[in-house]
C-alpha cells in the first residue's frame, strides 16, 4: 500500500500537506470464523453520502490522528494540526 497525501486548506495555494504512512491507515484483522487474516482500510465513508463536486466523502479519523494532533483557536475560530509524537504530546499521561 502507498503512502496517502491529503492537502487540506481554504484553496488550492492554501492547502498543507498530509502524509499517512501505510501502517497507519492499515491494520491486520483476525477473522473469528476464517482461519487467516485480513488487511483492512481504517477509514469510514461518511453517512452524509457523496458531495456532487467532490465525490465520496471520508471520515479520516483514528488513522489520521495517530499522525496528527488538532489545536483549536476558539477566539480567532481556526484550527492547526501537528505531527503527533506520542512520547511527547501525552506529558500528562
């Protein structure tokens, strides 16, 4: 499986990139009624169903917060995203 990049921004000169190595948008999955396993996308298409200019929408979710922490700026109403390095953004755990 390749590496997934995702650019997000208000517009195309905007956007940043996002890289998603396979191992983590990808998990091994033992099956309880088969006796081998599965390899199995972790992301979800959204119930909202598909958008008439964009197609299919995703729901990146788990996959892309193993990579990535969310920062939310009420006050100026943005958001930010960083690498997640979870030996370093869980001080209090």
């Amino acid at each position: 499986m390749p590496e997934l990049v995702f650019y997000l921004g208000e517009s195309e000169d905007e956007a940043h990139k996002f890289t998603l190595p396979k191992e983590t948008y990808v998990r091994k999955m033992e099956r309880w009624d088969e006796p081998y396993e599965l390899c199995v996308p972790m992301f979800v298409e959204s119930p909202l169903g598909a958008s008439k200019e964009h197609g299919p929408v995703w729901i990146l979710g788990q996959p892309f917060m193993r990579e990535y922490v969310a920062m939310y700026d009420r006050e100026q109403k943005r958001m930010g995203f960083a690498k997640n390095d979870p030996n370093k953004n869980c001080a209090d755990v």
